[in-house]
C-alpha cells in the first residue's frame, strides 16, 4: 500500500486500519521494522499523537512489538495470531503441541482433498531445501525450511482460517525445533510425517495423511517426554 498524506488529521482507527494493511498485504514483513516515525507522520499528513496511538493499538493486539531505543517491529500479521503468540508464552510445550494435533490432522485430512499439484511440488521442494540445509548443518536453514512445509500444508488445506491460526505458531514452532536440535541424538530429517505426508497428500489419501501426522507428533511427544 502506498501511503498517501491526508487532508484532515484522521481518527485513529482510520490511521490504525492503514497501517494493518501495510501488515497484512506484505508491505511490511514480519520480523522487519516499520517506517520510522518521522516518516509515517509525513507520509499520512498526522500528528504524532494520533500515529503513537494507531502503533500503540497494534501493539497491543500482538501486530507490532515497540522496541525502544530500536524502533517498531512487525511480529504477526493479524490479531488473532498475535493474541496467540502472547498465550503460548504462558504453556508448556506439550500444551502446544497437543494443539498442533489437532491443527496438523486437520490440515492434512484437508490438504489430501485440495492440494493442487503445483502444491505438491512446492512441499516436496521444501523437504530437499530442509534435508540440504540439516546435511550442511544449517540448524536455521533446516529449522525454517521445515517451518515452511508445515505452513504450505496448512494452506493447501484451502481453509483460510486454519491456515492462519497455524501460522501463529510461527515463533514457538521455530525455536522449539532449534532447542530440540541441540539435544543429543535428535533427528532432524525423519521420514514420517514429512515424506509420507507428502505422499500420501500426492495419493489424495486423506486417512493415510492423517496417520502420518499422529506417528510423527506422538514421536515428537515423545521425545519432549524424555527432556
């Protein structure tokens, strides 16, 4: 969205409504830091009253993070998955993953009727980039490319909502598999769930994606059992 000056101080939802869009339609990504102060005020022609309000109420709604001394970050790109980022601070990670049961069966039993074949392709693509990056010891690489492919199955599902209620695990997703990485004797290219997912989504059967699913999260509670 191209911000343009306005010809009368606008309220603050109207300002607020603005700058969700930038969120949302990707101007703005997540993790990077918004147009400085200054240069909001210019660009919509208001007062820095009314734009630290809009800020102030993005922030609240898990949207934006104010670092001060640092400036203004993208941290989700709605409000409910900003709202659940802040609950999953306060549970455990089998909490978390108990959730994500019923999430990832969803979107594979989904997926498995609704995957286009291009999705297909892109989801075994991502499974080369993660077993590339683990080979070469880029935890990040692996840990994001891994990240990814859930996501992609979550939107192949062709639920909007679903999908963006999984991208809200986004940050506890990632640094979970990082901490697991480090322990001893994990493994981080497992065929189940992953490999027979994408097979069984390719196969178009639903009941098999779902299995894959429980086998590959019961490891995974597993292996959280044993920390």
């Amino acid at each position: 969205m191209t911000l343009s000056p306005s010809h009368r101080p606008p309220l603050v939802e109207e300002v607020t409504a603005k700058l969700r869009y930038s969120i949302q339609s990707g101007e703005w990504q997540l993790q990077q830091r918004i147009p400085a102060e200054p240069e909001l005020v210019a660009a919509l022609g208001i007062s820095r009253g009314t734009l630290r309000e809009a800020i102030k109420a993005l922030a609240h709604s898990g949207m934006l993070e104010v670092r001060r001394g640092d400036g203004t970050y993208v941290r989700a790109t709605s409000e409910i998955s900003g709202a659940a980022q802040r609950m999953y601070r306060d549970h455990s990670q089998m909490h978390i993953l108990e959730v994500r049961v019923a999430l990832d069966t969803q979107a594979a039993r989904l997926a498995a009727r609704h995957a286009t074949d291009d999705a297909v392709a892109a989801m075994r693509e991502l499974l080369e980039v993660r077993r590339s990056a683990w080979l070469a010891r880029d935890f990040a690489g692996w840990a994001q490319a891994d990240w990814d492919f859930h996501v992609l199955v979550a939107q192949a599902s062709g639920n909007p909502l679903l999908h963006e209620l999984y991208i809200s695990f986004g940050g506890v997703f990632h640094s979970d598999l990082l901490r697991q990485q480090r322990r001893g004797g994990f493994d981080g290219l497992p065929h189940p769930g992953h490999g027979e997912l994408v097979d069984a989504i390719a196969a178009r059967n639903a009941a098999a994606a779902v299995e894959s699913v429980h086998r590959n999260l019961n490891s995974c509670a597993e292996w959280l059992g044993r920390a």
